[in-house]
C-alpha cells in the first residue's frame, strides 16, 4: 500500500469518528442541551452515564420510548441507529511502541525505526491482510 492510499484510509477512518461525533452533536441538540456550558453538560452525562447500569428496565424502557418519539418527530431516528452502528465498530486500543514493533515482526512487515511512525505502519500492514 502506498503512502497515499494509507492516508486516504486514515482520513476514512478519520471522516467515520467526525460522522459518529457529529451525530452524537446532534443528539445533543435535539435534547437542547447545546448551548448548555461544556462542564455542565459532560458533568449531567457523566452522572447518567453512573445511573444507566443500576436503572431498572421499565425506567430504561421509559427513557428509550421518550428518546424514539424525539427522533421519529425529527425524521432522525435512522441516522441515529446507523451512526451507532458505526460506532460500535470502531475500536480504541492503547498498545505500546515496544507491543507495535512486535506486532509488525510477528507479521513480517518492516519495523519503522521512528516510534511515531508505528500506529500508521501497523494499519498500512493490517489492510493487507
């Protein structure tokens, strides 16, 4: 893969986590929340987030209900469920340089010798396979 198509693809993958956010922005909106100061606003979604797991299911049904009608009345809801979607198939993963360099041996790909180079030579590696 050249240098190009690797940038192409990283600005792919990229465009899918600016889509993804920008729907989450949206969602945010539609809950008139944007205009909400941003510590608030993470402090409330922080605090939900804590709830969630320990709400009971009629609860969660209630909110699911009130969040489908929202986006059903926006002609929104489509959009929503496929930006979740995508979401749910980007992965964030933390490895080290040293696990990189690994990585790319056990592969038999070249091992770049600048350390910042090692997450884009891993991805250019991994699209072909």
């Amino acid at each position: 893969m050249s240098a190009a198509e690797a940038s192409v693809l990283h600005t792919r993958e990229q465009g899918k986590r600016v889509h993804i956010l920008a729907n989450l922005g949206g969602l945010v909106a539609i809950a008139g929340m944007e205009r909400v100061e941003p510590d608030l606003l993470l402090g409330a979604l922080l605090e939900v987030a804590d709830r969630l797991p320990k709400m009971k299911r009629a609860r969660l049904e209630n909110l699911r209900q009130r969040g489908a009608a929202a986006l059903d009345e926006r002609g929104t809801s489509k959009r929503a469920w496929s930006a979740r979607q995508a979401a749910l198939d980007l992965h964030n993963v933390h490895l080290t340089s040293d696990q990189i360099r690994g990585l790319l041996r056990r592969l038999g790909a070249p091992v770049p010798s600048e350390r910042t180079v090692l997450p884009q030579a891993l991805s250019d590696t991994l699209q072909e396979f």
